[in-house]
C-alpha cells in the first residue's frame, strides 16, 4: 500500500465520526421555518442592524446585532420569576411574627 491509500484511509476513518455527529444534530434541530429566520431578522433589526448588499462591516456587523439579541433575551429570562419561567405555582409561606 502506497503513502497516498493510506493517508486517505486515514483522513477518511479520522473524519467518519466528526460527520456522523454533525448530522445526528442536524436532525435533532430539523430545518430552520420561513418563520423562524424573518423573526430572527426583525429580532436583528430591533437592535439596529440594516441588512444591505454593500455593508463593508459584514459579517462583523451581524454578528454583533446577534450578540445584543442574545444579551437581551438572557436578561429578559434573569429577569423572569422562577414560577412564570418553569410554568410552577409558587407557595405562599407564612410567617409568624
């Protein structure tokens, strides 16, 4: 067997797994809706970005809109209370003075 056969059966069992996991999580997220990718655009502009053909910041500019929508939906879920963010009652307790 020549070096070439077996850097290529080595690239090839090397690589098998990496793309094995890439598609198991594929298919557990499942195709991104029409839905989902306009909310995620009106999300990015909320906070400012303007999608244009000619934005020489691209992809810096994006990915900064993305950060702050992601900063803000972290806040948003600190600042929910424990019941209404895990859908429990909360108990009253009392308290003898």
């Amino acid at each position: 067997m020549n070096l070439l056969s077996k850097a290529i059966i080595f690239s090839v069992m090397v690589n098998a797994p990496m793309l094995a996991f890439a598609q198991s999580v594929n298919a557990n997220h499942g195709p991104v809706t029409r839905a989902e990718v306009r909310a995620e655009l009106a999300a990015v502009e909320r906070v400012g970005y303007q999608p244009s053909a000619t934005d020489p910041t691209y992809p810096a500019s994006i990915q900064a809109a993305e950060a702050k929508v992601t900063q803000q939906h972290a806040t948003a879920r600190a600042m929910t209370p424990a019941d209404q963010q895990f859908g429990s009652a909360r108990v009253p307790t009392s308290s003898n003075d």
